[in-house]
C-alpha cells in the first residue's frame, strides 16, 4: 500500500534527482523508494559484510576440492593434545 510523503530537499538536488530519473525511464517516486529500500536492506546485512581487507586476501589460497575441514581440524587437534 503506497502512501504519500512530503520532502524538503534542496532544489539542485531535486532537479538533479528528476533528470537522472526521467533519463532511466524510472519515476521519481520509485527512485526514491528503490534507494530507501537499499539502505535498509544494506543495514540489515552489514553483520555477514566482507571487509576490503578479506577481500582483498579472496584467492590468495587454493584448497583442494576433496579438503575436509573437519578431519584436518581433528588431525590438528590430536596433534596438539598428545
């Protein structure tokens, strides 16, 4: 159910936000509503966000597809525990 909302915003930024709009074939209305939407989707998201620095580490090591995490865990703690 859409609603109606009354902004205050500066006129360049107005002007600016309807060329941009109107030369992506969106309403300003959605515009707005889609970027609303990402930003509290990105909130919700932000505790499973990749840092720059891991992903920049992404690729630096390749594992066998047959590694088992689990079993070389145990290997390692055996190891450590003897």
């Amino acid at each position: 159910m859409d609603k109606k909302l009354t902004l205050s915003l500066n006129d360049n930024i107005i002007e600016t936000a309807k060329h941009y709009a109107k030369s992506n074939n969106i309403s300003l209305s959605k515009l707005i509503e889609s970027y609303l939407s990402s930003l509290t989707k990105k909130k919700h998201k932000k505790e499973n966000q990749i840092t720059p620095l891991v992903e920049s580490l992404s690729g630096v090591i390749s594992i066998d597809d047959d590694f088992d995490v689990k079993d070389d865990y145990t290997q390692y703690l055996i190891e450590k525990y003897k």
